[in-house]
C-alpha cells in the first residue's frame, strides 16, 4: 500500500513503496534449454489495493508463488528477475536545513502571526550581518528602511498565505508522523541535522526534452494521416513512432524500450505520449476522455531562469492546453502548483474558469526526513516544506454530474499528503490512492506534463519517460 496511514487531517505516503508495488520484473521470453532466451519484457507483480482502484487487475499467474530476486528458468516458462527503485533516492534522514529547537514539529505548534513570522524573518536575514555603532543614528536608520523594503508585494502575500494554512499543515503534519513512528515507518535518528543537503547520486542525463524538439523536425510527425496510437509489441518499437503518437502497453506485461541508446521500463497497463506541448494532437485523437487529470507545470520563476535545469512555461501557454477536449463530465481536475501567490491566483482565478473547472480545495504536500522532521523549516523564507494542490471539477450537465458522483465522497477543503520526497527534482508522490475515494473505480486517468508512468494512467510530457530509466532501478540478484 502507499498509503501507510490515513487520519482526518490526511495520509502519510509510501512513495518509494508505490513504485516498487507496480512488479518491474524482467521476463525472459519462453526460456529454452541450455539457458537461452528470446525477448525480454517486463510483467507486473501482483498490485496492492491502492493501485488496483486506478489500474486494470493484475495477471494471475499459475504455480508457486516466488520472492524478491527469484529467478524461473525451465523450457516453455518465462524467466523473472526483478528491479527495484533504488532506495537512495529516498534517503532523507535530515532536514536540508536545520530548524531551531522552538520550530521543530515534536514540540508542538506556537502560535505565531503574521506579524511574528515577518519579524523573525527580517532577523533571521540580518542575522550574521556586520556590525553597527549604536551611536551612529544615520547607520540604524539605513537599517530601518531596508528592514521595511525587505519584502516585495510578491513576499508580503505568500507570507499572508502561510499564515493561513500553518496550523493545519502544523498540527495536521504531527498527528500523521505520530502515527509513523508508532509502526516504525518513520523512526528517530541520532544524526545531528545539517545545513548541507543529503548525498544523493546525481540524475542521469537522458536528454528526452532535446529528443522532442528534433522530433518536430521529423516531416511525418505533423501528417494528418499518422496514426494517433500504436502497441508496444516485444518487438522494439521504432523511435519515430515513439515521438509521434500514443504508445499504448495494454497487456499485463511491462515492456522494455530503448531510446538513443538509453533503455526505459513500462508498466503494465500504461500509455504514454512523449512530446512537448506544441504536439498534443495525437492525445486528443486518442479518443479517451478522462475522469482525473492531473497537471503538473514547469512553472516560470526565477530562480529556473538562472538555474537554467529545466523548460518552464508561462502562463499563457499553460492556459492553451486542450483539457476540455480530455476531461470526461464532472472529471476531477488536481493541479499542482508553487508557493508563489501569482501562479495560485492565476489557477483559481484564470485557469479553472477559463477550462469550466470550480475550484473545490486546496490541499498540501508536507515533505518530511525518515525522522519524521520538516526537509525545511516551516517558517523558511525563501522555501516551504509543503506545495499547493488545487483540485476542481470541470462543470457541466447538472443531471450527469450529480449521476457521476454517487457513490463518491465529496472533495474536503482541506487535507494532506505527507511523504519523504524523492531527491529527484520534481518526482512528486502518487496520487491515485488518495483520490480512490473520491472517483469511481473505473475512471480513465491522465497526467499531464508527467515524468514518470503509473499502471493504469495515460501520460504525457516531454520528458515522460524520465524517471522509468532503468539507471534508476536496481536489479536484485538471485540468492541461490
């Protein structure tokens, strides 16, 4: 399950679980005697409740069961070996910076105002800084005025904002990482936080994003007469179909493919769409209409323009995305979103009602250590240990709206989703157990701007199959 507990304030995740329920097993195709095999594929392990309410069953299989690393090798069978995501992308056992003892979680919520929080953020900045002649009244003057200029408009509302939500994702946060400690989930460490930020391996370099704009070069991609989805079949597939329409693994196996030499896993189950957002036809003549669509920008902000790691898109462009061409009646709608006030106003205020989507909630995603402490101060500045979710439903016929929801229970206001993050750059944790209850259990699934695959689910992005490199996963080695 990658819900390890639910509590009325919300769910504590297994993030790193929930990849390895989806059974990334290597199947040798039909071992022969001697030891030699055909084709490899991927078959999926059998899926826990939380992926089953969003995934098609899983394949029965007949015979013994085998673990972990168990390999079968026998004439007319197929032989299994199994990969894992490696686990050192979840080693967050410290805060990435250390909070003082008064603002750690374990001591329980302090009542703070907006007004506090904006002076212990001013001292907190000038904090270290040079020292001045207390005699000097022009010297603390200066100091004055750039404590009041310390905050732009921008700083002033998303202070205002956390202030709001702080208690909740305070005392909510406790509760849930209580009860991760109490079954050993979460677990103290005698480790002294540190200022500098975990040792994780690098990201690997796969170049999808680069792929998809040579893509656009390709004279067929934009032919009216291309088709719109092709199967993966054991057989590679060619890359220019990869780049060009719907790759569809609609059986109970998982597929191996490869990419400019760079080899990917699929899950079972799953379809993709690996292009950027100029190229989105093929999902629209995919003909499926889905009932949960989550969206997950690039969101422009400065400190990506600087860094320059990855595409970001503004606001405008994410507004032209084709979601009502894709959204079934009364379709769940959940978009993730920055801590920056503007991009928030924009979804709420812009976005949803240009799309026909009410906005019905906001939740938040708390990222906490294996100790079960905030990666960041809550109080931080400049970053939150918690991003935004706003989840709305698109509106439309009343009579097919209201026949859709029965059955379902209506969307909270207010919840959270509480997980020790992955240390790659933007791979946000599961959704599908979380809203199990909220949908019905038979509902298409889309992401939009995705990263990763999920069984069940249809995805689509320009780096869509970024993190099912197999660089990622660790095979486990038979134990014979």
């Amino acid at each position: 399950m990658s819900v390890v507990h639910r509590l009325t304030a919300g769910w504590l995740v297994d993030h790193l679980s929930f990849i390895n329920q989806c059974g990334y097993e290597i199947c040798d195709s039909f071992a022969h005697p001697g030891g030699v095999t055909a084709n490899t594929s991927v078959t999926s392990a059998e899926d826990s409740h939380s992926i089953s309410t969003f995934a098609a069953a899983p394949s029965s299989s007949n015979g013994p069961p085998y673990g972990p690393g168990d390999a079968i090798e026998a004439e007319g069978k197929r032989a299994k070996t199994r990969y894992v995501f490696r686990e050192e992308f979840f080693d967050i056992s410290k805060p990435h910076i250390a909070a003082a003892p008064e603002e750690q979680l374990c001591q329980g919520c302090p009542e703070v105002t907006l007004t506090e929080i904006k002076a212990s953020s001013n001292s907190k900045e000038y904090q270290g800084g040079g020292k001045s002649d207390t005699g000097n009244s022009l010297a603390t003057a200066r100091k004055k005025r750039k404590r009041k200029c310390v905050f732009n408009q921008g700083e002033l509302d998303a202070l205002e904002y956390h202030s709001k939500v702080r208690k909740l994702i305070w005392e909510g946060t406790l509760h849930l990482v209580q009860e991760g400690l109490k079954t050993g989930f979460l677990h103290h460490t005698t480790a002294k936080p540190s200022c500098r930020k975990n040792n994780v391996p690098h990201p690997i370099a796969c170049g999808l994003a680069e792929l998809c704009e040579m893509a656009k070069q390709f004279p067929a991609v934009n032919g009216s007469d291309h088709q719109a989805v092709r199967v993966l079949e054991e057989t590679s597939s060619a890359e220019h179909d990869l780049l060009s329409c719907v790759m569809e693994n609609n059986s109970n196996c998982a597929k191996t493919i490869v990419l400019m030499g760079q080899k990917y896993l699929v899950p079972p189950k799953s379809s993709f769409l690996l292009s950027d957002i100029s190229y989105l036809q093929p999902l629209v003549n995919y003909k499926k209409k889905y009932g949960v669509i989550v969206i997950d920008p690039p969101w422009e902000n400065k400190s990506v323009k600087r860094s320059n790691r990855y595409s970001h898109l503004p606001s405008w462009q994410i507004k032209q995305i084709p979601l009502p061409a894709l959204a079934a009646p009364d379709c769940l709608v959940v978009m993730w979103v920055t801590n920056r006030q503007k991009h928030l106003r924009f979804v709420k205020d812009e976005l949803y009602p240009h799309w026909s989507v009410k906005t019905l909630a906001e939740w938040h995603w708390v990222k906490i250590t294996s100790a079960g402490e905030f990666v960041l101060p809550l109080d931080s500045l400049h970053k939150k240990p918690y991003e935004v979710l706003v989840l709305g439903r698109v509106q439309g016929d009343v009579k097919e709206a209201l026949r859709k929801s029965e059955g379902v229970l209506p969307i909270p206001e207010h919840k959270l989703i509480v997980s020790i993050p992955c240390s790659l750059h933007s791979h946000k944790p599961p959704l599908a157990a979380v809203l199990a209850e909220f949908i019905k259990p038979d509902v298409e699934c889309l992401e939009l701007f995705a990263r990763n695959l999920q069984p069940g689910w249809t995805s689509w992005g320009n780096e869509v199959l970024k993190f099912q490199h197999i660089d990622y996963f660790t095979l486990l080695q038979n134990e014979n």
